[in-house]
C-alpha cells in the first residue's frame, strides 16, 4: 500500500527512514501467538521455548518482507522525483507515506504494481529454496504433513513463501488504496486523462469492496463457510474489520484529492494571520497568562529572545501542564517548545504542504518564518474553513451574474 500517527523511527535504507507505530507490536504478539499454537501442533515433538521462537522469528521475517514490498514502491516512486517520507508499519502491515500522487499515469501504475510483484517474487524465491533444500516437490510445498516432518529452518521457509505470495495477489485486488485499487486508478486516468475521475472511481470501487468484505465477514462470523476464507468468529471479525478499513480508507482518499484540488495553488502568505502579540522569553508564566493569554485570542504565541529572534512557541497546553503555584516563578522559556523543535513553514510554500506539517506534528498551527522573520501563523482552522468555503456541495450549480 502507499500511504501515518506517531511513528517510533528503528532505521534507514536507501534513505529512508523504517519505523513502526504501536500498533504493530499488537499485530506482531497475536501473529507470534497465532503461529506458536501453529508450530506447536504440527510439531508435537518441539518444546514450548522451540515453538515460540521460530514463531517470533516467522513473525519478524514476514514483517522484513513487508518493508521489502514497501521499499519497491518508495524506490520506485523516487524515480519519479516523488518524495518518500518514511514506511511505517502498522496494524495491518505496513505503508510507504509518500508525500504527492505520482506525475503520471505511466508512475503511479508501476509505483502500485512493484510492490505486489514483490512479495509474489519473495514467495516464490523461498519455496524454490524450500523445494531445493527438501527435495519436495514445489506443488506440495504449503502441504500440513510436508510441514510437520521437517526442521525449523524448512518450516519457516515453507510458511513464509506462501504468506508473501499471498499478501501480493491480496493486494492486487482493486480495491483502493490497495496496490490492486492504485493500478486500476492507473488505467483510468491514462483512460480518461482525468486524476479526479479516476480517483473518484477507484475509490467507489474500494469502497464498494470494502463493504463486500465486511458482509462477507459477517455471514462469516455467523457460520457461513466461504470458500478460501472458511468460517469462524474470528475469521469473520477480522475479514469484517479489513474491509471497513478498507472503505474507510478509499473514502478518506478521496477526501483528500478533493482536499488537494482545493489548496492547489494556494500559498501559505495567502491564508497565514498576521501576529500582533510576541512574548519575551524573560517573562514569567503568571505575567504571561494576565498579559497575554487572558487578553487575546490567540492559540499559541511566539516568543522572542534578547536580540529579536523566534526562540519557541508557548501555547495554553504549555500552561496547563505545570501546577498553577509554580507560574510565578518560572519563564515562558521553561515552558515553550523551542526553536530547534518547532515544525515552521514559510510564505512561499504551498498550503496543502503546510497541511501536511500540521497534521504529522499534530498541532493546531504553524509559525510562518522568512529567513529568521517572523512573517505570521498559519492555523489549522484557517485552512478548514478556507477548503469548506471551497467544496462544492452535491448537486450545486454555478450562477452567472
């Protein structure tokens, strides 16, 4: 998929930063689990420490193939001059944030199909080295009892190639934003010429393939057996749970090229307010919140040191994070976000850009800086209102006047 949260960062490669979010260490303890009850009943012979270490070391590897899937896609996008912020993994595998659409329709089908390519290629690679090394004919290679009579090492191979192939003809569906949905986005816009056409379409398909698998995972649950899927409450839950996910995600992937469309060509200079109120680094947080913080109404205020350069933002959480007995006795400087940490943007930079900052640091705006000057403060609100000023409602028609 390409595709963000808090992320912890846990390396780089071709630079590009690999990082997870917390929601992954969830997903690596239930597949451990899941594959440790695995081993352990196909290799009834293995000790318990046996069976949960090839199973945490299957869980790893499965993930490392993940961040190989991810990578086609970031390097490939790269090629493009598509910049590529990080993979992350998460709940459901894993995403490279790449930070624009592709140029063309020729970039975004070979960014999409590279990935699933991939991890099909991954999985045939290790069940050839399986087949090779056991001497098993290839077409038996995910077979029970083949697993049951063989070592860790084969073991692993044998359950890591079928799952990679998997994960790539899963993704192929073309439900957006799968790699499957981004492909037939492809063929639309080289079809239509249109992005929002394209767009619109692919994410009416996913959507309408997400709730295919939320139905689907609810007969599941309920104990319909659907062929590949089986049945099961937790079968059906899980497939339930995918394909809301997925509809939520061609939704919100629409939103947001409607959201890009909107912001195209808007600057930062155009929608940043004008700031009036800057705090002294020296002041004291009780003076700060009589002088500043009760009088306007202002998020967030920049702070200056002695020579008249932004030295951090402080913001009322700043304030409400001490005990209210210690405000006299300590400086806004104590409290502030400083310089150095500041995500910050600048005039001539595009506004769905600033978004983008706004949105990864979480907070609510943004200084303006030119050079060292302070020129304004871009708020998240301003943005909001200015793309709800901007959509047009279903149905509406533009009057002449």
């Amino acid at each position: 998929m390409n595709g963000s949260g808090h992320a912890v960062r846990i390396g780089r490669v071709f630079g590009i930063d690999i990082a997870f979010d917390y929601s992954w260490l969830f997903i690596v303890f239930l597949l451990t689990w899941s594959l440790a009850s695995t081993f352990a009943h196909l290799h009834p012979d293995w000790t318990t420490l046996a069976s949960l270490g090839v199973a945490l070391l299957a869980a790893l590897l499965f993930f490392l193939s993940v961040v190989l899937h991810e990578l086609a896609h970031s390097l490939v996008a790269r090629a493009f001059g598509v910049p590529v912020r990080n993979i992350t993994l998460f709940l459901f595998g894993g995403v490279s944030n790449i930070e624009r659409e592709p140029p063309s329709p020729k970039a975004e089908f070979l960014t999409a199909i590279v990935g699933p390519l991939t991890s099909i290629a991954i999985g045939i690679i290790l069940l050839t080295i399986a087949s090779a090394v056991e001497s098993v004919p290839f077409e038996d290679t995910a077979s029970g009892s083949v697993l049951s009579r063989l070592g860790p090492g084969e073991t692993l191979l044998l359950w890591l190639g079928p799952i990679n192939i998997i994960v790539g003809v899963f993704n192929l569906i073309p439900g957006f934003p799968l790699d499957g949905g981004r492909v037939l986005r492809s063929i639309l816009w080289a079809a239509t010429g249109n992005l929002h056409d394209a767009t619109r379409w692919a994410s009416a398909v996913g959507q309408a393939i997400g709730w295919l698998f939320v139905f689907l995972g609810v007969a599941i649950a309920f104990g319909a057996n659907v062929p590949f899927f089986g049945r099961g409450l937790v079968s059906g839950l899980w497939l339930a749970f995918i394909g809301w996910f997925l509809s939520s995600a061609a939704a919100q992937t629409w939103r947001r090229q409607l959201v890009h469309e909107i912001l195209e060509g808007v600057t930062v200079s155009r929608l940043m307010r004008p700031v009036h109120d800057v705090v002294p680094e020296t002041t004291d947080v009780a003076s700060f919140v009589d002088r500043w913080l009760m009088k306007s109404e202002q998020p967030a205020f920049v702070v200056y040191d002695e020579t008249g350069r932004v030295s951090g933002i402080v913001t009322l959480a700043d304030v409400r994070a001490i005990r209210r007995e210690a405000w006299p006795d300590m400086r806004v400087s104590q409290i502030m976000t400083p310089r150095d940490r500041l995500v910050v943007a600048s005039p001539s930079e595009g506004v769905m850009e600033a978004l983008e900052k706004l949105m990864r640091a979480d907070v609510g705006q943004l200084p303006v800086l030119d050079g060292e000057r302070l020129a304004g403060m871009l708020l998240r609100n301003d943005v909001a209102r200015w793309i709800e000023l901007h959509v047009q409602p279903p149905g509406a028609r533009a009057h002449a006047h």
